[in-house]
C-alpha cells in the first residue's frame, strides 16, 4: 500500500462534534401546549379525539410534563387524568 493511499483521509477533521447537542425544552411552551390540550379536555362534553389522537396524547402529555418542575409537572398529570376519567377514556 503506497503512502498516498495510507494519506488518502489524514488531512479530514473529524465527522462528528465533539460532544453532541443536547436538546433543551422551553418550560413556557410546554407550559401552553399543556394549557391548549387541558382547556380542549375541560371544554368538551365527550371525548373530543379519535383512537389515534387519544393514545397519543395519553403517551405525550406525561413525556412533556417531564421538562417542568415536579410539583407543576405533577398538577399538570393529575389534571389531565382527571379530564380523562371524567369523559370516561381511563
């Protein structure tokens, strides 16, 4: 194997960073994305989703309540459960 080919990527930087970008929610806008989803639930005399969009709430709603401080996080899930039972999807 000649030297050129054994040089062929030695003057390349490195593909990946160093350390790599870690994601960061904003409390505010999980806040009234929360706010949105709950006020949707308190408004509405029957189940106001499909299947689909049900399930997926029941499985977003507590990932997102994971960016805010526990006490408010822990508000947040309580409300959410009680709409949900209240309109007879538990």
């Amino acid at each position: 194997m000649g030297k050129a080919q054994l040089d062929m990527f030695s003057g390349q930087d490195d593909l990946f960073p160093v350390a790599p970008t870690s994601y960061r929610a904003d409390p505010d806008r999980v806040r009234r994305r929360l706010e949105r989803i709950l006020a949707e639930l308190k408004a509405a005399g029957s189940m106001p989703w499909d299947t689909e969009k049900r399930r997926y709430h029941q499985t977003v709603v507590p990932q997102m309540t994971l960016w805010l401080p526990e006490g408010e996080a822990a508000q947040f899930r309580l409300v959410f459960d009680t709409e949900m039972a209240r309109l007879g999807e538990v």
